[in-house]
C-alpha cells in the first residue's frame, strides 16, 4: 500500500512557517503561510508519523514496543493484524476482519497511489 503525497495528508503543522511564492506567480506584498508539512522541512516526515500513528490507534492498532513503525490489531489477546510502515510505503497481513477496520479505513482517509496483492516491491525489495 502506498499513500500518495503522504506529507501534505498529514495534520496541519504546529509552527508558523511562511513562505515567498515563486517569481512566475509572486504578487507585490503577498507571502504564504504553508498549512501542511511539505517534503523537505525539518519536521515533514516526523507529522507524517504522527498523523498516521493517531489515526491507526484511533481504529485499533497498538504501536509495538520493539519498532515504533509496526502496529498490531487484536481480538482480546489473539493477534490478527499487523501493518508495518517506512513513511508512506505500507506492508500489512491479516485477517479478513483487520482489512475492514484497519486498511479499508486508512484507503478512506488517504489518498493511495497503489495497493498490491500479489508480488510488489517495498523499500526496494522484491516481495
């Protein structure tokens, strides 16, 4: 699962942070106040991992205490979903029941350039 233009779907930024418009559209006395994390700012990436770690949460997961990208879902003590993220590349397994509340939610809320079933890369590799 690949989330598209991660960065500028995550929570606004808690910082102001303005920003002079390009020369072909700039206008005399005009700056603009940049709303989302955009790629390249110190803290773009780390908004990112907030905003998708509060939204998995807010469905079910539990973050892993041995890696703060894995997730896990769970019916009582039995796990039955994990999702593990490397920015806006996602690697998930799980019954049919995590799909429905955890991925189908995530396709909901995010924008997804692409989702794969069968063989795909991820981070490089070929799985």
């Amino acid at each position: 699962l690949d989330i598209k233009a991660a960065f500028l779907q995550s929570d606004n930024m808690q910082r102001k942070l303005y920003l002079k418009p390009p020369s072909d559209i700039k206008k005399k006395g005009i700056i603009w106040l940049v709303k989302k994390p955009v790629y390249g700012l110190r803290d773009a990436a780390f908004n990112w991992y907030k905003s998708l770690k509060s939204e998995l949460l807010s469905v079910g997961c539990k973050e892993s205490i041995l890696d703060p990208a894995l997730f896990c879902f769970y019916n009582k003590d039995d796990l039955i979903g994990m999702l593990v993220s490397h920015v806006d590349d996602f690697l998930f397994a799980g019954n049919e029941r995590f799909i429905t509340e955890v991925i189908e939610k995530l396709t909901e809320k995010y924008s997804i350039s692409s989702q794969n079933g069968t063989t795909f890369d991820y981070v490089g590799i070929s799985l």
